[in-house]
C-alpha cells in the first residue's frame, strides 16, 4: 500500500474505525426505513383488498390508525437520516443524529412490519407474503451495529450531558 493510501495519521489507526460508525449507522436507518415502507405498502395493500364480512379490513380503524402511527413513525425516522446523513456529507459532526436515526428507524420498522403483519392475519406468517421473512432482519436492526440501550447510552451522555453509565 502506497503511503498515499493513509487514512489520517500514523500511530491513530482506531481513530479510522470510529469515523465509519456513524455512515454505518446512517446506511442502518436507510435499511429499516425501507423494511418500514415496504410493510407499510403491504400493509395498506392488504387492507384494501381483503374483505371480510363484506368490508375491507381497511374500513375498520382498529387496522388502520395503527398503521397511520407507524407511517408516522417511519416518516420521522426518514427525515432523521436524511439530516444524518447531510450532516455526514457535509462534514458536520453528525454523532447524534446518525444514532438518533438508527435508533428511531429500527424501532419503526419493526412496529410497522408487525403491523403489517397482523393486518395480514395468518396470511402474515405465510411465507407468500414476505413480511415474517423480513422480521428477523428487521428485529437484528434494534441490536446491531449499536443496541438501542448504547444509543440511549451515547444520548444520555454526549446530548444531556448526564454522567457517563457504563
Ligand atoms: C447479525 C449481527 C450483525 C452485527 N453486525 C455488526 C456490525 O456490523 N458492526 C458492529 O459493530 N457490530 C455488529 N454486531 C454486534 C452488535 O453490535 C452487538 O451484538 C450489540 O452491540 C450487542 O452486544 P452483545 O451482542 O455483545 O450483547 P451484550 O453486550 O451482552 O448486551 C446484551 C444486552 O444488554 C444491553 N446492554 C449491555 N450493556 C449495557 C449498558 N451499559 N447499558 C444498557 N444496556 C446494556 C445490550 O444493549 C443488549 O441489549 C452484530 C450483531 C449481530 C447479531
């Protein structure tokens, strides 16, 4: 490797690995976020067309403020990691953001592919369906590459300023 290859400074290697946590994080939130609007379509698909005792399931609002929340949800975790990930581009100091991102994007994911899932009856643990497929990766997304726990751990400290907890 030419010495043109180095990533900042000799000696201050782990340095480097930090700096690509939080595009880690930002690419994490992007990739819920997408799990959520692809339940979210499937969801509102199903609800639409399935009809039970002559109504679509959709009429009833037992499935469908649900679903409204979660689109809520997951339109908020889409702006998070839009201002994340300009932050990032823009050479701002994007830590907070970048967790707060992925912490918001996991989370409503898998609350809008849950309910995607119950709207979809038992039709929604049949594989056909694809979203009991995605739940384990969506699920993985709430602890990897940062747990919830140290998103909220990072918040508490570094935008609260609350004493360090671990
Ligand atoms: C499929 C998969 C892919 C992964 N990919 C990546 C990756 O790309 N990059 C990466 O860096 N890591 C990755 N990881 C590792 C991931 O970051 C860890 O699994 C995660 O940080 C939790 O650590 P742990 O599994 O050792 O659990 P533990 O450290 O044993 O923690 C167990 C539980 O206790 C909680 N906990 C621990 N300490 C505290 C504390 N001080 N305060 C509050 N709660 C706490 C944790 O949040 C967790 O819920 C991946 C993990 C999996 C399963």
């Amino acid at each position: 490797m030419p010495s043109t290859g180095l990533l900042g400074e000799v000696n201050d290697g782990l340095r480097q690995i930090f700096f690509g946590l939080n595009p880690e994080r930002i690419m994490s939130a992007a990739t819920s976020n997408g799990i959520g609007r692809f339940a979210l379509d499937r969801g509102a698909r199903y609800a639409k067309e399935r009809q039970v005792w002559g109504a679509p399931i959709g009429t009833h609002q037992g499935l469908a403020h649900p679903l409204a929340e979660s689109y809520v949800h997951v339109e908020l975790a889409r702006l998070m990691t839009s201002k994340a990930a300009w932050m990032y581009d823009n050479g701002l100091d994007a830590g907070e953001a970048s967790n707060m991102a992925k912490f918001a994007a996991a989370d409503a994911s898998v609350e809008a592919l849950d309910r995607a899932i119950q709207i979809h009856g038992g039709n929604g643990m049949s594989t056909e369906y694809g979203l009991a497929d995605a739940w384990g990766f969506a699920r993985v997304l709430k602890i990897a590459p940062v747990s919830r726990e140290m998103v909220l751990n990072y918040i508490s400290q570094h935008s609260l300023g609350l004493p360090r907890s671990y």
